[in-house]
C-alpha cells in the first residue's frame, strides 16, 4: 500500500469513527463552536493564501516555461531577451 492510500484510508476510517460516534450522541472532540469557526477561518486563510501564492509565482517547471513564452512573446512588462 503506499503512502497516499495509506493516509486516504486512515482519514475515511477516523471520519466513519466520528460519524459512529455522533449518531449515539457522543462528542469525539469536545469544541466549542468558537473554537471550531476560528479553525476554519484559519484554515481557510491559510489554504487560500498558499494556492493565490502558487499559482501567481511561477515555482514550477512548467510555470517557469509559461513565463519564458510570456517574455519572449513581449506580453510582460520585462523586455524580451
């Protein structure tokens, strides 16, 4: 088994445990509410800033490539080489 279905299937049984749990009214993690909507905020700034960061930088190979194109092309403020 490798390692991503390893983690894909420790993550579906954690989340069936917790629905388990939830249907016979018990709470797995005692959260406050507040608790829980600051996480998600933080979480969704987080996941929001990496992938505007990803995909405005040109990191990748690929990114790199398209940006070469782009220059040589004249359609960046840099001027071709």
């Amino acid at each position: 088994m490798d390692k991503g279905t390893f983690i894909r299937s420790a993550v579906l049984f954690v989340a069936l445990v917790n629905q388990i749990l939830v249907i016979f009214g018990k709470s797995p993690l005692p959260l406050s509410s507040e608790l829980v909507e600051q996480f998600v905020a933080v979480t969704f700034t987080v996941v929001s800033s990496v992938f505007a960061w990803f995909k405005n930088n040109y990191i990748t190979k690929k990114g790199k490539q398209q940006r070469e194109i782009l220059e040589n092309s004249g359609l960046t403020k840099k001027k071709p080489n």
